[in-house]
C-alpha cells in the first residue's frame, strides 16, 4: 500500500516539476523586453554572422579560460534559439501550446546553469584540482551536444527554409568545440 500512494505522489511531485519548468521558461520568454534579452538575442545574431567563432580545443594549461570561452558561445545559442521562439511566437497563450518547444528551451537553460555551476567550482579551486578539471571537461564534453541538439530542435520548430539553415549555421558555429577523449577522462576521473 505504501508503494502504490508513493508511486501516486511521484506523479503528481513529477507534474509539478514540470508545469514549473514550463512556466519559469514562458514567464522569462513574456519579460524578453524588460530583461533586455531582446537587444542581447539581435546582438548575437550579429556576431554570429560578423566573426568566425573557432572551436576551442580544451587543453589544460587554460582550462578555465577555455571552458569559459565554450560556456559564453553556449549561451549565444540558447539565446538564439530563444530569439526564434520569441519572434515565431509573440502571443503568449500561443507560445503555451508549444510544451515541446518551452520543455527544451528550460532544458538548455538548466544545462547552462550546470556547465556555469561546476565552472564555478572550478575556479574557485584555482582550476588546478585534477578530479574536478576532469570532471568538468566531462561535463562539456557531454552537455555541449545535448545543448546543442535541444537549440537544433528548437530552430527546426520555430524557424523555416533558408532562415533554418542559417540559423542551424550560427548554432553550430557557437557550439563547436574539439572531441575529448572519453576514456581517458574517465580512467582519470577513476584513477586521480
């Protein structure tokens, strides 16, 4: 009996997690002009068509510096694909009916969040702990083409044709970065 009313408040818990996910993610989208995200997202746009973005080899004498240059172009796409929403969507109560499309936006805003938070423990061990350098090379090396798939998917919704395909440009150009050797991250994780 105790298993099934927990299985019950799991879902309802579950539920709620998710309507305010969707919500914080509408909520900011509803405030762009008073956040100024607005100008932020057309400021992007522009750099993104302006200059070349290389892909940041991830090496350990500037790792931080790196890490940080690869969380600063990830944020450029998830501003981007939060330009599209706003501009495809610019009534609310339309924008609401797009669940799939909010559900992704709030998830590449929580992947920010984590890449921002375990660079932040990074460097406040001055970046030379060995564990967490791994660890949170890891991290990138896992997040940045989830982020980057969510921001694809995002643009394929919102944006159509040529516009698509520039857009899908920009995104991969922010996100690029060099592969990390999984294995050796792991067994260093493992082993240090």
């Amino acid at each position: 009996a105790r298993h099934y009313r927990d299985a019950r408040i799991n879902r309802i818990f579950e539920g709620t997690n998710e309507i305010n996910r969707l919500f914080a993610v509408s909520e900011l989208l509803k405030r762009a002009g008073k956040l100024s995200l607005l100008s932020a997202i057309k400021q992007v746009m522009a750099d993104a068509i302006s200059s070349g973005l290389p892909g940041l080899l991830i090496e350990q004498e500037n790792l931080n510096a790196q890490l940080f240059g690869c969380l600063n172009n990830a944020k450029r796409a998830v501003l981007l694909a939060g330009g599209a929403i706003s501009q495809k969507f610019t009534e609310p109560k339309e924008l609401l009916q797009h669940q799939y499309v909010l559900g992704q936006l709030c998830d590449c805003l929580i992947e920010i969040y984590v890449l921002e938070s375990a660079l932040a423990v990074l460097a406040k061990s001055g970046g030379v702990d060995g564990r967490r350098a791994y660890l949170t090379r890891l991290l990138f090396a896992q997040l940045l083409p989830a982020l980057g798939e969510q921001v694809k998917n995002v643009l394929a919704v919102c944006v159509q044709g040529d516009n698509l395909r520039t857009s899908l440009a920009m995104a991969r150009r922010f996100l690029k970065t060099d592969p990390e050797n999984m294995e050796f991250l792991h067994d260093k994780i493992l082993g240090a």
